[in-house]
C-alpha cells in the first residue's frame, strides 16, 4: 500500500506540481476507493479545487504561503467545517451546516492545507469499529472483512489507503490510538488541553482530545505544531509544551527507564505483534535504556 506523506508532497509542490494536481490526486484516489472501504461521509471537491487554484495564483505571485500550502487532508466529520455539510454520522445531523468552524481547521487552513472530504465515524463517535455509522460501515484497508477500528476509522483508513498524508480524528478512550493500530498508521492523541476542542462535536468534553494520523511519525509532530496551543474559545486550552514536537536527532541526553506491561504480552496477542514489541524491547535495551516489566 502507497505510503502518502507530507514531505512528499511539498517535495512535489517545490517541484513544479500544483496544489490543483495534488488534489485532484487525492480526489481520484478517494473515488477509487471510496465504494470498497466507505471511508468518508461527503466530499468537498469544488470548495478543495478553488482552495488549490488561490494558492497556485499566490504561489505564481511570490507570495509567503503556509507551511502546508497544497497539501490535501480529511477531517473527521464532527469537526465542524464552513461548506459542506457536519454530521457527526448521524441521520439527526445529515442536513446541518456548520455556522462556524473548528479551530483546528482554521489553523490548518491557515497554513495552506487543503480539506477535499468528511471522514466516516462511530456515530457522534460513541464506538470502536466505525460500524455504527448511520452511513454504512468503513472496511479495513488491508482486509475489508475486518474492521479499522474507531471511532475515528475512516481518518485511519484514508491516511493507510494513501488518499491524503494527514487526517485529523478525535480520541477519548482510544479512538485515534485503536484505529491508528488496525490500520497500520501513526496516531498522537496529545494531553488534554493541547489542541483547542473549539468547534468538535463533543463526545465528553472532561476527556475528548484531538490529534493526527499520518504516515510518519515526523508528519504526526508537524500537524500537531500547527494545531496546539491556547485558544481563547476554548478555555481548557493549554500552551503548546515544546517550541516544536518535531523529533530532532540525538535531542536525547539522558538514558530512559521504560516500562513493558506484562499483562498486554500474553499469548491472546498476535505473534506477528508480539514478535515486532519484542524486537523493539531489544533494540532499546541494545541503546543502552533500561527496559522492565
């Protein structure tokens, strides 16, 4: 499976391509795939389009652009989004629009990324395998007999299938962790507060947090700089922590203890699994941390 990340694609916009090619990429993969795995909810392909030709004129011009200038990403759809509609998959919302939009949104926007499509969910994301939608089910993209895991499956499920490099999902006991693993792609579910909840369809607002899936861990920390911080709207909002959370080599300085939960290593796990933690408990210790049970 095609592995789309950021890097890649402003790679290919320094390049010459346009952030129109870039999405109409993104959308020729979604329609190809959208009928075997149901990944998103609605498409906002005229909003994206007019989107990529301002930052093509902007860019043709000389102007300073986003970080993000160009690059396509899906938003999980109860992430409230000005055009298009926000149904949280549920039947009770499928006509409402948005009067407002997210902060995390804006703050991507404002950085140039450009949103094509609404992610499927658990409807107002109370699940686990992105079944309980009122817009049919997403399929794994590995083996659509089984499930991508939820609520935030279908952000899971597009970054996996290569249709985007990001999508932004939601986690309150697990729901962008559990669908980043059945999926094969990094999740961050960042500490309450970091990323402003302005503008999500809540789940429990005392623990909903919003978060990145990508394809890499370095795209993951890129989309989290650009999403955390204070918002005035949003009054449980934290300032971001690290100037950056870009990984920076040998930024390391000091040995780390770390902790295996025995109880999560039994043989209910699959031995695929079991094997790559094992590996990577050995390539700890062999740096020098400390590793115990």
């Amino acid at each position: 499976m095609s592995k789309n990340t950021i890097s890649a694609a402003l790679d290919k916009l320094a390049n010459g391509v346009s952030a129109r090619q870039l999405v109409e990429e993104s959308l020729k993969q979604l329609e190809a795939k959208q009928a075997a795995f149901n990944v998103v909810i609605s498409v906002l392909s005229d909003q994206a389009l007019k989107r990529a030709d301002k930052i093509d004129t902007d860019r043709k011009a000389g102007k300073k652009l986003g970080r993000l200038a160009g690059v396509p990403f899906i938003a999980k759809d109860n992430f409230l989004t000005i055009g298009g509609k926000t149904t949280a998959a549920s039947n009770i919302l499928k006509s409402f629009e948005a009067p407002y939009q997210s902060t995390a949104i804006n703050k991507l926007e404002t950085e140039g990324a450009i949103l094509i499509a609404k992610a499927n969910l658990d409807a107002f994301a109370h699940g686990g395998s992105t079944e309980n939608s009122d817009f049919g089910p997403t399929k794994n993209p590995h083996d659509p007999t089984r499930v991508p895991g939820g609520s935030s499956g279908g952000s899971a499920a597009s970054v996996a299938l290569g249709i985007v490099p990001f999508a932004l999902g939601t986690d309150t006991g697990g729901s962008i962790r559990q669908p980043a693993s059945f999926c094969g792609v990094v999740g961050v579910k960042p500490t309450y507060g970091l990323v402003s909840r302005y503008g999500v369809v809540a789940m429990a607002s005392s623990t909903d947090v919003i978060g990145p899936l990508t394809n890499t861990v370095e795209d993951a920390a890129l989309v989290l700089d650009i999403i955390a911080g204070q918002d005035e709207r949003d009054s449980t909002t934290l300032p971001a922590r690290e100037p950056s959370y870009l990984p920076v080599k040998n930024k390391l300085t000091k040995k780390l203890k770390i902790g295996v939960i025995e109880e999560y290593m039994t043989d209910k796990v699959n031995p695929d699994v079991r094997q790559a933690i094992t590996d990577q408990v050995e390539a700890l210790r062999k740096l020098g941390h400390t590793v115990e049970k």
